[in-house]
C-alpha cells in the first residue's frame, strides 16, 4: 500500500514538472530584435492580444535602445486595435514624457486624438453609422484638444493635415451636440438655458452647419420670453445670412400671449 501511495506521488510530482515545462516562457532568450519581429508580426496580423504581450516583454526586458523606444509606441497602437484606451492613451502619453524629442513623437499625440474618437463607441456603433452627436461629448471634446494639440506643436508632422480634418468634423459633431440638448430645454420650457446653449455654439464654433439652428433657438426662446430686442436680433442675422431657412417662418408664427 505504501510502494502505490509512494509511486503514486512521484507520477504527480513528474506530472507537475512536465506540466510546469510546459508552461515555460519560449521567448524568455530571444534577443531584443527577434522579440520586436514577432511582436510586429502579430500586430500586422491583426493578433493584438498576442502583440500585447510581446510588446510588454521587449518594453520589460529591453527598456533602453531603439527597440524599446519603438516597443512602447508599438504598444499603444496594439492597446488602441485592441480596444483598451485607458492603456493606449496611458502608453502613449508615457512615450511622450520619457522620448519628447524622438523623431515619432507626433504619432503619439495623433494616436491619443484617435483613441479618443472610439473611446466609448460599442460593438453596434461600429458596424453601423449611428449620429455621434447625440453620444456624450467628452471622448470627442478630448480628441478634438489632441489634434489640436498636435497641430500646434508639429505643423509640419505626416499627420497634421489630417488631424485638422478630424478636428473640423469634432467641433461640427460638438456644436451639433449642444443644438439637441438646447432643444429639449425649449421642449421643456427652460428658455433662458435653451438660450445661452444656442448663444454658446454661436459663440464656441462659428462656421459650423449648426449656426442657423442656433439662431433659431435664440430667436424663438427670446421671443418667447418677451426678449424683443435680442430676438429681433438673432431673426436678422438668420435672415441676413440664411435667408431660406425654415426657421424664419417658425419664429414669426410664434405669438405671444
């Protein structure tokens, strides 16, 4: 009895240590370059949780030299592919702390502004188009501050003519925002808020396809408040500038008790 519980014991603990082998770490003696090729190979390839891992070995093992520095930057892409912000915009950020005077230091800024254009987007609002105004605005307000942000410090930066093209459709999307939350103030009754939410995209994003529906708001709240100079106002301007919006004649049909 004794002779089976000994054997017994001595197949498991053969069975661990095989098991262990196993589980031993293959790349723990790649060098630096054969690391960043695997890691890189998984990322072209659209393995981004593999590439993850890699990345954070190079970054771990090898810190100092071209691959490490590359490593990082690397990693937030990976992080952003596979869909972990927070990481990709920690990562990111931590490249420009420790490398803000490596030659690719401006795809970090961009990768931030990019990472902030999806953060918060689920599964269906990637497969189908849905309106990004209605979506709370603070991944968008962030992103539009990256690009810009990229913009002003490299003007000359592969991605800045870009940035500049994401950073009109933000503020577009923005102003758009505050249009919907300024309509369900009127449709609430709340027209000094309703108001001063038209009068900031005035204000806050001139030139932008939500003016003239800004302009009606004002009027229209105005009017209703007995505003008579300040709504007069936004009806001329309106007029002046977009002599065929409906608005006009929604504005002029309201009466006053």
């Amino acid at each position: 009895m004794k002779k089976t519980i000994a054997s017994f014991l001595t197949i498991l603990a053969l069975s661990a240590c095989s098991y262990f082998e196993e589980k031993e770490d293959l790349t723990e003696k790649w060098p630096a370059e054969r690391l960043y090729a695997e890691a890189r190979g998984a990322l072209d390839a659209g393995s981004y949780d593999k590439a993850v891992e890699l990345y954070e070995k190079l970054e771990a093992r090898f810190p100092f030299g071209t691959y490490g520095q590359q490593a990082i930057l690397d990693l937030a892409y990976a992080y952003h592919k596979n869909d972990e912000p927070d990481a990709a915009i920690s990562t990111a950020e931590r490249f420009i702390k420790l490398y803000p005077q490596n030659a690719h230091v401006d795809y970090a800024y961009y990768l931030k502004g990019l990472t902030n254009v999806q953060r918060g987007k689920g599964f269906t609002e990637r497969i189908i188009s849905l309106d990004e105004s209605q979506r709370d605005p603070a991944s968008s307000l962030r992103a539009f501050e990256d690009f810009s942000e990229l913009v002003k410090r490299y003007p000359d930066s592969q991605y800045a003519e870009d940035a500049k093209l994401r950073m009109t459709y933000l503020r577009n999307i923005l102003a758009e925002h505050e249009i919907h939350v300024a309509h369900y103030y009127m449709r609430r009754g709340a027209f000094v808020a309703a108001a001063n939410r038209a009068r900031y995209v005035v204000e806050r994003y001139p030139r932008t396809p939500s003016i003239p529906d800004a302009l009606v708001i004002m009027a229209k709240a105005y009017k209703v408040m007995e505003l008579t100079e300040l709504s007069t106002d936004a009806l001329r301007v309106l007029e002046l500038n977009y002599p065929n919006h409906p608005g006009l004649y929604e504005v002029r049909e309201i009466l006053i008790q």
